[in-house]
C-alpha cells in the first residue's frame, strides 16, 4: 500500500476510533468510568485472541514450509544409501 493511501486510512481510523469514544464517554455521563474499564478489558481480549491466531497461523505456516523443504522433489533420483 501507497503510503499517502496508508496515511489517510490511518488518519480516518484514527478519527473515528477518537469520536467513538469521545460519543461513547458522553452517552455514559456519570458511568464512564464503568465503561472504560469494559472496554479496555475488550480490546484487551480482542488483541490476546490475535495474538493467539497469528501465532497459531505462523507455527502451522512454519511446517508446512519445513515439510516441503525436507520432501523428495518428484522425478528426482532417491539418495544413494550409506
């Protein structure tokens, strides 16, 4: 990705992200400190669950990679025996 396409989608993401909270902050009035304190545990949850499927995704990516490096290449002559 272009970085002026990058730089405006982050800057749009960072908006909204800012105004959702700011409008989330507002609608909760008194309780806002209840409502951070869900949220943050969320996103919390959210990125540990990322966390755990990237690393779920690299380990099965990583064998497979290994299993086709260590595989005899088809038509090719077998190792001679020691």
């Amino acid at each position: 990705m272009h970085y002026p396409r990058f730089l405006l989608f982050n800057a749009a993401g960072g908006l909204v992200w800012g105004a959702g909270f700011v409008l989330l902050g507002f609608l909760a009035g008194n309780s806002y400190e209840a409502v951070a304190k869900a949220a943050g545990r969320d996103i919390t949850a959210a990125v540990v669950a990322v966390a755990v499927i990237a690393f779920i995704v690299w380990r099965v990516r990583k064998a497979r990679r290994e299993r086709r490096a260590s595989a005899p290449v088809p038509g090719s002559a077998p190792a001679p025996e020691q």
